[in-house]
C-alpha cells in the first residue's frame, strides 16, 4: 500500500513537471518579443527566417595595426544606429590603436574572434587579401547569418527592416551587386550559389567573383534577396566625387547606408578637422560622430 503511495505522488509530479515545461514554451512561442521568428519558426524548426542582428567584420592586417578614423565612424555608426546584439571582428591579430580605445569606450558589445585569412577555395590558392577577404565574409555568413559591413562603409539608419529578407545586398550599377555590405541569414541559398562560383576563382578576374557574379545569380533567382538599387552602394565607385568634392552634396536622406571606397583616399581625419568639411564625406562623418551633419 505505501509503495502503491509513492508510485501516484511521482507520476502526479511528473504530470505537474510536464504540464509546467509544456505551457512555458507555449508561452514562448506566443510572445513575440520573447521569440521573434515564431510563427514559420515552428513549422520548420531547424531554419531561421530572419537575419540575427549580429554584425561581422574582418580585420585581416599584420600585429600592431591601427584603427583609422574613417573605421572607427564606420563602427561607431554600427553601434549606434544598427543597435545590434553583438559585434563579431573576426582578425588574425587584434586592431590596435586610439581610435580602437575610444571604440571599445563606448562599451560596444564586441567580440573578438581568431580567422586566419583563408588560402584557398576549393583548392584554388587566394593570393591578394582583398581576395581572401571576399570569400571569408561569405563563409562566415553562410555559417553564423548576420550583416556584414567593410569598415569604409557609414550606417546611416537601422537596418531592422530589411531583417526579414533572406539576403538583401545593394547594387553599385544594374551589372554589379556590392559585396561590401550583406545581410543573410544563415546557411542561404542565394550565398551558397555565390560561393559555389568560386570553384573557378582566379585572382585576376576577382571582380567576376565578387560582384558580377552575384547580380548575375540575383537576375536568375530574384526570389532569394532584396535589392537595394541605390540604399546601399549609392554613390558608387564611379561616382566618388559625389563623396569626396567640396560643394558636391549628394542627398543621402534615402539611403541605408554610404559606401565611402576609401582605398583611393589617403587623407586621415579626426574630430576637429570634420567640422567644416563642405562635402557629403564631412556631412556623413558629421552625423554620425556629432549627431548633425550641418556644419558647426
Ligand atoms: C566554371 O567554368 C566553366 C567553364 O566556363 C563552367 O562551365 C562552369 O559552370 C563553371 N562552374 C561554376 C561553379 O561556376
Ligand atoms: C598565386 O600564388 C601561387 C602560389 O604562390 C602561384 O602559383 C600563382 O601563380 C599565384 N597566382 C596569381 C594570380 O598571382
Ligand atoms: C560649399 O561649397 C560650395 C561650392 O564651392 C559653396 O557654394 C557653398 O557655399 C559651400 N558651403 C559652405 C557651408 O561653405
């Protein structure tokens, strides 16, 4: 009879335990801001819907370099107008410097994880780190879903919605997708057949690989990204002075985001010397850095 007892009190326990755990993922499921992705989520539980706001960037260069002024705006405005839940800088060594402190000041949720710049794909050597750099951001996209960002690239707004995209990326031209800004989820199709392309990578021909290709694939499959026409990588490499000239202001209130291509701009600012820059450069370090981009 005491056994008989026992035995009832543990399946009345294991009932309440059950009914316990059941209603509490019930009730996750039912709470939107608990659990955003909810309603496909259930149906395919293994697929994420949405992109994670996790933004990603690369830092490829040798020990001891430094964080320039252009970068730190451009992680400064990640922070301040993506909001995101974490900032992964994936580097083969730690960025360094000033500008780096006076980032990590403004108690960004940064994580800093170890990539070696990858070789090769698929047995094909990468030789140019810009190179490497093309294919590691697909990879690490593919893997963990997020926004990527080169660090010449200005936030301008949030991006939350766009999140509902599988993959948005921006064009330069009707020809050329950029690369230097992509939101994906994670494991999509649209970048698993950008990096299957790479089974012909040749260094000489990288342009092909890193944006003809995508609007290539984005033509042939439009239902697997959004385009941003001119949001993202407007102006574009060929319209520079549009970025750079005094006078020349380009209306950046529609845009997502600005594309600064600073590889061809040696000049290196700081606070002060951004105050009276009469250019949409001087405009967009402005807003970011002062909260305005008129000048003071
Ligand atoms: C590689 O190039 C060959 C020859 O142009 C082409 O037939 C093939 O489809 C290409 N492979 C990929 C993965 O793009
Ligand atoms: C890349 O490097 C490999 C090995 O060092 C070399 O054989 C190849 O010619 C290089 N390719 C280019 C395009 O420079
Ligand atoms: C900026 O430059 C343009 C062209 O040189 C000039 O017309 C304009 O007055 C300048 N703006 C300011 C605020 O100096």
């Amino acid at each position: 009879m005491a056994i008989r007892l026992v035995d009832w009190s543990k399946f009345v326990l294991v009932v309440l335990v059950g009914v316990v755990v059941i209603s509490y993922f019930y009730h996750l499921r039912g709470n939107p801001k608990l659990h955003p992705a909810t309603p496909r989520a259930t149906q395919h539980a293994h697929q994420q819907y949405f992109v994670p706001k996790v933004v990603h960037v690369l830092w490829f260069y040798p020990e001891g370099t430094s964080l320039r002024f252009h970068q730190f705006i451009s992680l400064l405005s990640v922070h301040k107008f993506l909001q995101p839940d974490e900032i992964v800088v994936w580097n083969s060594h730690a960025p360094e410097g000033p500008w780096w402190n006076a980032f990590l000041l403004r108690s960004p949720p940064v994580t800093l994880r170890h990539l070696d710049p990858p070789e090769t794909v698929f047995d094909r050597p990468i030789n140019i780190t810009e190179h490497k750099a093309d294919v590691a951001r697909i990879q690490v996209l593919l893997r963990h879903g997020g926004i990527y960002l080169d660090l010449d690239v200005i936030i301008l707004r949030s991006f939350d919605s766009l999140l509902k995209h599988d993959v948005t990326m921006g064009a330069e031209s009707p020809d050329l997708l950029g690369s230097g800004l992509i939101l994906s989820k994670a494991d999509s199709t649209f970048l698993k057949l950008w990096l299957e392309t790479y089974r012909n990578f040749t260094d000489g021909d990288w342009n092909r690989f890193s944006v003809r290709k995508p609007m290539e694939i984005a033509k042939a499959h439009p239902d697997l990204l959004h385009i941003e026409w001119f949001g993202f990588h407007r102006p574009n490499w060929f319209e520079r002075e549009w970025i750079y000239s005094t006078g020349l202001l380009w209306d950046w209130s529609e845009n997502f985001a600005m594309h600064l291509w600073y590889r061809t701009h040696d000049t290196e600012y700081e606070p002060e010397s951004i105050r009276k820059l009469n250019s949409t450069l001087g405009e967009v370090f402005r807003f970011v850095f002062y909260g305005s981009g008129n000048i003071t």
